[in-house]
C-alpha cells in the first residue's frame, strides 16, 4: 500500500504546506512540491531569513543559498551565494535539469540564472536595510564605512550573533518518491561569500525515495562538518526510526558546539520527527487528507558536559 502524501517543513514553512499538499493532491511530484512551497517562503518579506526580504551579509548584500535533491534519481541542483533573483530554489532546480554540474555558485549562479530566464528580485527590502544599518550602528559603525573598511573580519565579528533562519521541505508523493528543498538567506551579516549547509548536498539537505530524507537549520557550519542530512539517511536506511535518528543528529552536533541546531526527518513510510538543542521549537507536517498544517515540538536534546567531546 502506498503511504499518504505528505510535506515536512521547519516551523517557518508552515504556511506554505496548502501550495505543496494541492501539488500532490493532484497526483504531482514530491519535487514539483517541494519546490512551490520554497517559492513561497522565499517571496514571503516577513521572513527574514529566506529570499527577498532575508538578511544581507555585512555589506549589505542579499547572498542566497539553496538546493534541491530528488531521492529517486539521485539527483541534485544547488546554487550559492546567488545574488540579484528571487527564487534560487528555482534556479537550483534549473542547475539540476539543465546543466551537467551539481552546484554553481557567486557570479556563475547569478549569470546562469540570468541566461535561464529567473525572475530578478530586489532582496534587500527597506526593513532588511533597517535591520542591517541599526546592527551596524550598534557596534559603531554604518553602510558607509563598513563598504569602505579595508579589513571586514573585525566587523564581523562583533555584529554577528545568531540570526539564522533557513526553510526545509521534504514530500512524499504518491508514488512513493521522496525530494527535499532547502532555501536561505544563510547567517545574517555573514563575511561576504560565506556559503551554509543549506546548497550543501548530504549536509543540510538529503534524500534518498528508499529510505526518506532529512533536512537542518540552525549553525550551518555543524552540518557541513558532520554531513548531517547524509549521516540521518544513511541511519534511516539502517532502520533506525526518525525519532532516533533526529536525535542521534542534535547529540552529534552538541559534541561539537553549543550553538542553535535543528533537523527533521521524513521516513519513506510517511513517520517523522523533529529534534533541535533548544527549548520551544517547532516543525509542521501537513498530508493530503489534511485540511490544514499541522505543528509539533520539536524533541530537546541539550547539550550536557558530559556529551561534549570536543
Ligand atoms: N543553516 C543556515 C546556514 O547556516 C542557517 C539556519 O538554518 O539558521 O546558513
């Protein structure tokens, strides 16, 4: 028997679950749905931390992440530090369809994305300048003489804290096949060219159609160093469940630092979790019988001195 449709997302994705569900409903792909509810989120202004309207690095510039895995053909697209469009889902996915490679980044994704037709966009909205400029100030300096400073390193340093932010949707259609999106404006006030875990395949963002897919926010920098999408598949497919498996993820990551982590996990059975290392977290699901999302706790598993090695 084929498992009920159905989308995972982190707790910011739920509005967007309907534009993916009405996509499977009408017996469409796990990756067609995947991709319109990252499309929603990333014209979303109110979310600061995806597509226009998310955080500019510490010049001011809007630099987005994204990919997009189909877990049946193993296939994948990414794009990084991509500036100047709205929807680097899209254009992920275009990298995937129509070019030979995985993953272009800067300059190369901007002009691709250009060469294919994706919509232009804005991305730094008057609010996000807002944001930008009172950061700035608060540690005294402004768009001016950050733009001018020979050295940024420093800067960075003191007005980055963590503002992070990241959507992940993983679906499940009815034929069984699974396919996940991660899209991201990354850490806000970032080092230009600081790329996340997000357009990192088998870090952020994995799937496999026998087995499910997993996908993170938080501290990107944890689920590059761990492969954490990767690792929570490879354990699914050991058949561990996706409790466990979540968890397993937020112990793995407490090894390494005490910083914001977060994973959920979707088994090609339809079961799936959520774990993060922080109190009052949320995810959402939402299946094609449902009428609307659905939000869950997310599992806490806090770090302990005990369960950091490092
Ligand atoms: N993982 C994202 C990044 O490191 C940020 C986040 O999810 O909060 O860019």
């Amino acid at each position: 028997m084929r498992p009920t449709p159905i989308i995972v997302t982190s707790g910011n994705g739920a509005t967007a679950l309907p534009e993916g569900v009405r996509v499977l409903r009408r017996g469409g792909s796990a990756l067609d749905a995947v991709e319109a509810c990252a499309r929603y989120v990333e014209a979303d202004v109110a979310d600061t931390s995806v597509g226009t309207g998310g955080l500019p690095n510490i010049l001011g510039v809007v630099e987005l992440d994204a990919s997009i895995v189909d877990g049946t053909a193993h296939r994948a697209g990414s794009v990084a530090a991509l500036v100047g469009f709205g929807h680097p889902i899209s254009v992920a996915r275009a990298v995937m369809r129509r070019t030979p490679h995985v993953m272009l980044v800067g300059e190369g994704a901007a002009r691709f994305a250009a060469e294919t037709g994706a919509e232009r966009a804005r991305n730094l909205t008057p609010s996000t300048r807002r944001l930008w400029a009172d950061a700035l100030r608060q540690v005294g300096e402004t768009p001016a003489s950050v733009r001018r400073a020979k050295r940024l390193l420093p800067v960075v340093k003191r007005v980055i804290a963590d503002r992070l932010g990241t959507v992940n949707f993983i679906a499940l259609d009815r034929r069984g096949n699974v396919a996940s999106a991660v899209t991201t404006s990354g850490w806000g006030y970032k080092y230009p060219g600081r790329v996340g875990d997000s357009p990192i395949i088998g870090a952020g963002n994995y799937c496999d159609s026998a087995t499910g897919g997993a996908c993170c926010t938080g501290y990107g920098e944890l689920a590059m160093r761990l492969l954490t999408a990767k690792t929570a598949v490879d354990r699914l497919a050991a058949g561990l469940r996706p409790a466990t498996v979540a968890r397993r993820a937020i112990v793995d990551a407490n090894r390494l630092a005490d910083v914001p982590f977060n994973v959920i996990v979707l088994a090609k059975d339809g079961t799936h979790a959520s774990a993060t290392n922080r109190a009052g977290r949320r995810y959402a699901f939402m299946t094609s019988e449902m009428t609307g999302p659905a939000m869950r706790s997310r599992a806490a598993v806090r770090a302990t001195r005990s369960t950091r090695s490092r």
